[in-house]
C-alpha cells in the first residue's frame, strides 16, 4: 500500500543535495524556496530514493498575504507520497519557475494557475491562458477578484 | 518533379459531430497528416472553483454532479472523501458499501459510453453506441430508483449517502446484472475481435509508459500503456480494501488498448459489485452531521479516487467557514490531455478523432 | 389519320409504354411533337419512379436501421412513420438555400443536379421487369459503369466548389476511393459479359438459367465490395465520414441541393440494388409467370438494399489507406482471378456456337465456388499477415507495480 | 479464418433486428417514474410550513425567494410567519433537493411531475398560488416516512398535509399554537 512521506523525513533528504532549498517543514509538507522548485523538482524526480515520477497535481492557494504553491507527488516504484510547497509573495507579478521540464503533466495545470491565479512561470514553453480569453481583465480566482 | 504540398489549419472543433463536447484542437494538416496540434479550451468553463468557494460543504456535492456529467457519483465520492479527511469523520460501512457499489455501477456507465463513443469515432453507425446505451439506461434507472435523477445524482453527502437504498432497489439490481452479463458479451462479440477495428487501433498512437507517467496520465490511458497503477488498489477507499478485483493492464498504450482495458474494466466493476451486494450489511447510512458542516482553521485534505477517466482529486483547504476557502479539482481529463500531442503528431486525420476518442475526455471536467 | 408509326429499329422500339403513347398522341400532334411528349411522359415516369424508390429507401433504411439498434426508427408521420421521407423534403425545401462565401456558385449549383442526373440515367437502362426498361441499350453495362463515374467528377466538383477544408478532405478522398474501385468492379462485371454474351442487361438477365452468384461468386462478392465503396457507404464511406470530417464533401449544402444529393444518394444505393439484382440474381427472372418479374425483381432489389443496411450497421469504418489497400491487395486479385477462371471456363465449355448450357453454367458455379472460396481464404491470410506485421509495436518497457492482480491483454485475434 | 469475427457481428446485429425495440416511444409510452424521482414541479403544505426560509438558506442557486410577516393572530406563542411569497424560479433550478433536505417541518416535498415546459421565462417561476393550487403529489425524495408508508406519487392518492409529516400532525398542531387550518377544523376533531 501507498505510504505518505512525512514533511521532516522529505525535507531531510532534500538538504542532503539542496542545502538552501528547504525553509520550512511540518508533518505532512515540505516549504521550499519558490526560486529552487524545478530543482528540487529535479532532484525528487532524479533521487533513485525517492523516484517522484508522478506529478498528481499542482494547485495554488491564496493566502491574501502570499501565494501557496503545492504540489502532490506520487512515487509509483517505491508507493509513496509527498507533498511539497512553496510560498510565492507579491501580488503585482507572482512568479515561479515552471516544472514543466521535469513533470510534462504540470502543464496545463501551470497554464490554469497563471490564467486563474496570476502567477506566473518562468520556463515554460506556452505560458499562456487557458480556460479564458486572451485579454481577459484579472484572475478570477484571487480572493481579491470581485 | 516534385509535388509540392502545403499545410493546411483546420478548427476541428468547437463545432464538430466527434470532439466530446466543446473541445477545440487547432491542427495543421499536410494532406492527411497532421504535423501540429494545439488544443484551445474553455468553452465550458464554469469556474466551479471559484462557485465551491461560496458554497457550503453539502451544496457543493450539486457543483461536481456536473463535473464529468457522465460519472457524477464517482465525482460526489471523490468530493466526500476529500471532506471527510478534512472534518476527520469517517461514514458508516453501509455507506462505504452503497458508495462503492454505486460508484463502481458509473463507472460501468460511463466506461459504456467511452466504449460506445469509441466505436462511433471509428464510423460504426450509432450500433455500438446504442447497445451501450441500451445498458447505461438500465443503470440510470438503478440511480433513478436511488436518488431521483440519472445523471445529476447528488447522491452522497459528507458522511455518507443521502439515504439508504429503497427496498426495491435491491432485486432491480440483481436483475441488471443479470441480464447485463449477456449484453456484454453481444457487444464483445459484436467488438473485442472485429477486423475492421483491430486494423483501425492496433499499434496506433502508442503511449510508452514512461512518457504517460511523466505526463501525468492516470486511468484507464495510463493502464493500458502496461503501468497497473490504480488507486482503488494502491490507496483503497470507502470498501475497495474489502473487494477482490483484477487490475486490467495493455502492453503497448494504443487505441486498441485504451478500448480494450475499458472493456475489461467493466467486467471488473461487475465482480466488485456483485461482491458488494454480498457483503453489504444492515445498518446507517449517514452519519447524523449538522446541515452546514464547519472544518478545522487551516485544516487540508486532498481527496483523491480512481474516477472512470483517472485520478480526480479535490484539494480542500479549510479557514474555519462554511465553505472551503480554496478547492482546487484535479481532473483528469484535463490533465489526460498533456498527451494529444505526443498521440496526434504523425497520424492521420481518421486516426486522430479515433486516438482522441479514446483517451476518453469530458468536456465538463477539462474546463470546470 | 396518319398515326405516326415508331420505327422498330429505333432504341426506344422495345419500349411498349413509349410506343404506345408515342402512337396515342400521334393521332393528334406532328410525330416529332409525339416524339418528344412520349419522351417527357416516359421521363416523368422514371424520374418519380426513382425518386420515389429513393424516399422509400431512405424510410426504410432508416426504419432497418433502426431495429438493428433495438431503437423503433421515424414513426411519427404516416402509417410506420411512412411519409417521414415527405416530411423531411417539406423541411429541406422551406430551409434556407445556403451558398457559401467564397463559394463558386455556379459549380456548387450544379453538383446536386449533376448527380441526380448521373443517377436517373443510369436507371434509365435497368429492366424492370420482362422488357419493361426505358431502353434496353445493346451496351447497356458499359453505358451504367460510364454514367455512375459522372459521380467523382460531381463530389469532386462539390468539394471544390464549396470553400470548405472539411469538404475538400471529402472531395479528395471520394476521387481516390471512387477512381480506384472503378477498376475490380469493371473486371467483376467482365466475367458476367463473357458467360452472358452480351452487354445488354435484358439479355444477361434471360442468359442467367443459373444466378450469377452462384456462378461467379468471386464477381459478386467484389461487385458489392466495390459498389459500396463507389456508394459511400459502411465500412468505405469516407468521403462522408461524418465523425471525422462532419459530411464530407456536402458538409456546405443545405435546403433543396442537400435534398438532391440525399435522394441521389438513397437513389443510388437503389439503382447498385437493382443492378445488383439484375447482374447476379437473375433479374426479374422468377418462378410462376412472366409479368410477376417486377415481384421477383422488387424482392430481389430489397435483398440488395437490406444487404447493404446490414452491413452500415454492424461495421466500423476504414482508413482510406487501408481501403485503398483493399481494393488494390484483396479485390483487384480477386477479380482477375475470376476473370481468367471465367475466361478459361468459357473457353473449354462452350459449344461449336459459343453458347453455355444450363449443365455447362452447373459446372461453371461448381468450380468458381471452390475458387472463391480457396482465394478468399488464401488473400485473406495474407492479409492478416500483413495488418499482423504492421501494427506490432515494440512492446513497451513495463512499470508494473508488485502485489497487484492484474490482467493483460489478450494477443489472440489480429 | 480473417473476417470470421466480422460475420460474428454481422449475427449480433441480426439477433438484435428480431428484438424488441428497447425505447419507448413517449408520449404513448411511459417509462416507470420511481418514487424517488425529483420532478420539475413542488408539493409544498401551506400548513406545515413556518416560513423560517431554511430551503431558500440551503438552496446551492439561492432561487427561493421567500417573505414573511409576522403573524396577527399570536406571533408569542410561537405562531408561524404569514408568508407572503413563497417563489420558485424554476429556470435556474437544478432539482438536487437540497431545499427538501433542508426543511425541519417537512412542508417542502419535490414533485413528481415533469412536463412543465413553458414559451415564457416568466411562467417558470413557482409562485406561492401555484404552490397551493398544485396538486400534492410529493416525491419520496429525502422523505422515509412516505416509503414506509409505500407511497407512490404517479399512482397513489394525492397525500394531504396531515399525512406526510415525520411526526404525527396533532404534535404539530400543538406546538404551533395559533395555526389556521383553513376550514378543516370540523374534519380534524373528528
């Protein structure tokens, strides 16, 4: 059966190869610095131990203070779980780097934030919106939108 | 001399007999082939997102009703369990028992009709497609007989099932499946071998497992590319861990195996159903909650169920209201649609609406 | 009175209907005048006649259809839903006449005349019954082969003339299909010319003391191959392969044209019948008495129909290569070797007036039968071997999980 | 043999073509309406009803739209509010039966009926006359008491107020005092 990789245990794996990624970590998650994700993406997709090869889902949350980024990530060879996240801050012009070049599966789900949510990332190929209009005034999503 | 050709864009889509709804692809065709594809969405979007976060827990059940319209229960279920983690609260067997079962009999409807639609994409006039539809009307009668609709159920609630079964449910469902298991075979026979589709499917738009895994393809697409990855089994919820079933997996990831794990997969769900009409016992069926239901501050939970089309996940976070402060919807179908790209690119016009055909998308659940 | 008197030798001689009004109206106008009034009668009588047929074909293909889907088909208007076909032409004529931007009007007019026309002429030749033709033409096969190729030139020229990417798709596959299927159905008639003697199909019909399906099933099995590809219908129909490219090449017609490619489409697929019946069923040719062949023929032609709605509603589709490799892989062997077992066969058992006998068309219907069935079997093997070998992918690196229960796909048929 | 499988489906077909038709032609021919069915019209009781607006609160659209006043006749002894307008906009309605989920009097049932198709928006908007007027026969939606009682709303008698309540009708007259029965005081004495 699946297990869940505690937030302490991921990020003490992380610091091994990032040292400055990790900021924060509690029992389920692992905060990472918003600069480092498609590192770290890397290096979870590429550590034969923890073999993160399955992106399930990249989601946004707005704190109205920052930005959340959480990504759930399933290992189908070893059968487990982790959830990373990764605070963004600003509201003008939130920005990312994109894990599309590790995960192909994150990208819709990148174009949907940046369409819904307003933050941008940096290195992905069409970072364009998806479900509305090009032109279409604001993110609905945002708690401030409305 | 040489002949010179010149590519040419063509809208398949918004409008067309065969994309599943309001699905857009832009293709670049030279002769029949296609050499570019961009899949333009969001013709249906809705913002469900957006509509869950002004809504209390129960009345969201009504919003993922019309997720994928063609599985709402599995869609409520995903949606329940995803509350439950957060409330912490866990339903009562019975529940568990009549979720399973209702959610394994949508997913025999809904698989029928990616079967049926299937079929009809590769030009078999409508046949098919009404012997498929001749048996998920006989499902949506059991819902009917449930909860009062065939399509929009709105059938579980947070802790539950709205209510238990009717008496006469029970011999209804028998006599389904009874009279499904020959319905399945004629469209077997009528199917599975045929010649005329073999020559159509097989060994066309292959997927290689690693490239569906790393474009985060889930169900029935995932395991017919020969990964037996299937949440039912790995991360049991409500009463798989009490069922006995068999992962249907293909070997190389084309249209034939797409169509063929849909197939089997429909055999599968009858096992588990029949194996929870036996084990299913007296008892509640929901579990006395108040009206509007209140999570924890801060509380999070990602819910996540094998629907009939792959991983759907809701993603709740809580800040202490009514409503949940962000609830973000993994579909599948959206997500299933990285690869239209990697399946389309090379292949002709005919093979494209067959290998989009059976990826088996729902409009209703890429846009939201 | 100098009633006009129609000269025999004229083609139009055999045709008691036409003489008998010719000479009717004679009495009262100039013969040239009761020429063509005879004529336009006639003509009336055909073109209603076939229209007819074909408003009944698509209410009872329709109908057909619709019992192969467990469903009821049109039963709303008329006794079985029987003047459903009326209903629709009242709702096509009172519809908008749409021709598009940047259409080439005048060839996008002329399409659906074109093809009704290629149809009623095509009709024109086909006995009815005993001597009940508009002409029996002495090459009336060859005059049927040459006016359906009008066909291509019309959907061809609807695909063009249309502006339309989805049409042209259409067009371009129709051409090829329809060019290429020209060829094993030329040669599968070939083989009835020869044992009959003649191209005019009364004369095959009387020449059938044996149906021609029994004597050269190998020609009948490629003659409704090719005919349903030359029709657009299931599995060839991809010039209006409406799941891939909405309706092919008269996606942009609408109102009264999309009427006449309708009724020229069900309209055909009653003319192939009626030379279906005519080529390999013996035609109007039946027991009891001679003015019953309209009966016989009737019946005959509704196998046709029925064998063509049956097959619409069981199979799926062909890509247009793989119906290009079956015509040129499977029935144009097919047909050649029917052509030289039929050549060799008229050779060797034909007496001194190169004239076949019942006994002799016995033998013939014998040893064709085990041909057919032999190179059937053989071409169909060697076609297997081939979807066989292509569509075998490198088997993909597996990702299976441990400690599931799973089942594979099965390598059985294919 | 290549193409046997074919000539198998040509024989599905063909066993099918003897079949029944599996559809029913409808307006002749009705399929089973289950009692469960949530149908396009309401069964509301005046006289259950307390106008506390719990259905237009749970509704997930908000088309309930109900006023009230408070009683003349004794609004301290726990009267019910006179309602005013009772409407149902019928066009943004998705039939879940939330607002049947919601109401604590059981005076709010989902109908059975479904052909209420209209040329007018504004004929889609249940009002409170319409309420009253329609006749009552309630779906067993959300409702276990009329299974018990194995009600079934298409062939079954309409089902009056008193019949249709979780709790017997005299616990209801009693706590809401000043209820108007409307003419009926004669038949409840009996």
């Amino acid at each position: 059966m699946l297990t869940a990789l505690s937030g302490a245990d991921l990020a003490q794996r992380l610091r091994d190869t990032l040292p400055d990624a990790v900021l924060d970590w509690n029992d389920s998650a692992v905060w990472v610095a918003p600069d480092s994700i498609s590192a770290v993406a890397g290096a979870l997709r590429d550590n034969p131990e923890l073999d993160f090869q399955f992106l399930n889902a990249v989601s946004a949350v707005d704190f109205v203070a920052h930005f959340e980024l959480v990504y759930h990530l399933t290992s189908i060879s070893k059968r487990h779980t982790a959830v990373v996240r990764s605070r963004v801050y600003g509201r003008e012009e939130p920005t990312a780097p994109s894990v599309v070049g590790v995960w192909r599966g994150a990208d819709f789900q990148e174009r949907e934030i940046w369409d819904l949510m307003g933050i941008r990332f940096t290195g992905h190929p069409n970072m364009k919106r998806i479900m509305l209009w090009e032109g279409f005034d604001g993110h609905p999503l945002r708690k401030d939108f409305l | 001399m040489t002949i010179r050709t010149e590519p040419m864009t063509v809208n398949v889509g918004p409008q067309h007999p065969s994309t599943h709804g309001v699905f857009r692809v832009r293709i670049t065709f030279d002769g029949e082939d296609i050499v570019e594809v961009e899949p333009v969405l969001g013709y249906l979007h809705r913002g469900t997102e957006k509509l869950a976060e002004e809504r209390n827990y129960v009345q969201i059940v009504t919003l993922t009703d019309r997720l994928d319209y063609t599985s709402s229960m599995i869609n409520n279920q995903a949606y329940c369990l995803a509350v439950e983690q957060l409330l912490g609260i866990e339903p009562p067997p019975r529940a568990k028992y009549l979720r399973t079962l209702t959610a394994e009999l949508q997913r025999i409807a809904s698989h029928l009709i990616a079967v049926g639609f299937f079929v009809q994409e590769l030009g078999a006039f409508g046949t098919p497609l009404m012997y498929t539809f001749r048996s998920r009307e006989r499902i949506l009668d059991l819902f009917e007989m449930l909860c009062g609709a065939r399509i929009t159920v709105s059938y579980m609630r947070p802790g539950g099932v709205f209510a238990d079964a009717p008496d006469d449910f029970w011999p209804a469902l028998d006599q389904f499946l009874n009279d499904f298991e020959g319905e399945l075979a004629e469209l077997e026979d009528l199917l599975l071998n045929n010649e005329i589709l073999m020559v159509r499917t097989r060994g066309v738009s292959p997927l290689p497992p690693d490239v569906a895994i790393n474009c985060s393809v889930s169900g029935p697409v995932l395991r017919a590319s020969g990964v037996n990855w299937d949440w039912r089994k790995m991360a049991p919820y409500d009463a798989y861990d009490q069922v006995d079933f068999d992962v249907p997996i293909g070997s190389s990831g084309d249209n034939y195996d797409r169509f063929w794990v849909r197939v089997q997969e429909v055999r599968q769900s009858l096992r588990i159903v029949r194996q929870c009409i036996e084990q299913i016992e007296p008892g509640p069926a929901r579990l006395e909650l108040p009206l509007v239901l209140r999570a924890a501050p801060g509380a999070e939970a990602y819910g996540r169920v094998e629907a009939s089309k792959g991983e759907l996940g809701f993603f709740l976070v809580s800040d202490g209201g009514i409503s949940p402060y962000r609830c973000k919807i993994r579909s599948p179908s959206l997500i299933n649609l990285t690869i239209t790209e990697h399946l389309l690119i090379g292949w002709k016009l005919a093979d494209m609406i067959v290998s989009l055909g059976s990826v088996d998308i729902n409009m209703g659940e890429v846009d939201r | 009175m100098n009633a006009c008197v129609l000269n025999p030798h004229s083609i139009l001689g055999g045709n008691h209907l036409f003489r008998f009004i010719y000479e009717g109206v004679g009495q009262m106008l100039p013969c040239w005048m009761a020429y063509v009034v005879a004529g336009a009668a006639i003509m009336l009588i055909l073109i209603n006649a076939v229209l007819l047929g074909a408003a009944i074909v698509s209410w009872g293909e329709r109908r057909l259809l619709g019992r192969f889907q467990n469903r009821v088909g049109p039963n709303r208007w008329g006794p079985f839903g029987a003047l459903q076909p009326i209903a629709d032409l009242t709702k096509l004529l009172t519809k908008e006449d749409i021709v598009p931007y940047g259409a080439d009007r005048i060839a996008f007019t002329i399409v659906p005349v074109l093809m009704v026309a290629s149809l009623l002429v095509g009709a024109a030749v086909i006995p009815f019954a005993k001597d009940v033709a508009l002409v029996d033409l002495n090459v009336g096969v060859l005059f049927i082969l040459a006016v359906s190729s009008l066909t291509t030139i019309a959907i061809f020229t609807a695909g063009w003339a249309s502006n339309n990417r989805y049409a042209l798709f259409g067009a371009g596959r129709a051409v090829a299909v329809l060019l290429s299927y020209e060829v094993p159905v030329v040669l599968s008639v070939l083989g009835v010319v020869l044992v009959a003697g003649s191209m005019s199909l009364g004369d095959i019909v009387v020449a059938q003391a044996v149906p021609f399906f029994l004597v050269q099933p190998l020609a009948f099995f490629v003659f409704v191959a090719g005919m349903s590809a030359e029709l657009n219908r299931t599995p060839f129909d991809v010039a209006e392969a409406e799941s891939e490219i909405i309706a092919g090449y008269h996606t942009e017609y609408s109102g009264i044209k999309f009427a006449l490619i309708q009724a020229a489409e069900f309209g055909g697929a009653l003319v192939v019948s009626g030379l279906i019946a005519t080529l390999f069923l013996a035609g109007w040719a039946g027991p009891v008495a001679d003015w019953l062949g309209w009966l016989w023929f009737l019946i005959k032609t509704f196998i046709g129909i029925f064998l063509f709605v049956w097959i619409r509603s069981t199979y799926p589709r062909l890509r247009l290569d793989q119906i290009m490799a079956v015509c040129w892989k499977f029935l144009m062997p097919l047909s050649i070797i029917n052509l030289i077992a039929v050549t060799l066969e008229v050779f060797f058992l034909r007496d001194a007036h190169g004239v076949l006998t019942t006994a002799d068309l016995w033998i013939m219907a014998g040893i064709n039968i085990v041909i057919a069935a032999v190179s059937i079997a053989v071409f169909g093997q060697l076609i297997r071997q081939q979807v066989r070998n292509s569509s075998q992918t490198a088997p993909a690196s597996r990702l299976v999980v441990s400690g599931v229960s799973t089942i594979e796909v099965s390598q059985g048929q294919g | 043999m290549y193409g046997l499988e074919m000539a198998k489906g040509l024989l599905v077909t063909l066993t099918n073509l003897m079949r029944k038709p599996f559809t029913v032609a409808y307006p002749e021919q009705r399929v089973r309406q289950h009692p469960r069915f949530r149908g396009e019209e309401f069964t509301w009781y005046e006289e259950r009803c307390t106008g506390c607006a719990s259905c237009a609160k749970y509704c997930p659209l908000g088309i309930i739209k109900i006023v009230t006043s408070p009683s003349e006749t004794a609004p301290l002894q726990g009267d019910k509010y006179l309602l005013e307008t009772f409407d149902i906009e019928l066009q943004r309605c998705m039939f879940c039966g939330l607002c049947v989920e919601a109401c604590p009097y059981d005076a709010l049932f989902m109908g059975s009926g479904f052909e209420e198709g209209q040329y007018r928006r504004t004929d889609l908007v249940i009002s409170i006359d319409r309420l009253r007027q329609a006749d009552k026969n309630p779906s067993t939606w959300f409702r276990p008491q009329l299974e018990s009682m194995d009600y079934r709303p298409g062939t079954s008698r309409p089902l009056g107020w008193r019949d249709v309540g979780r709790e017997g009708w005299r616990w209801h007259q009693r706590e809401k005092a000043g209820m108007r029965l409307q003419g009926r005081n004669a038949e409840d004495d009996a």
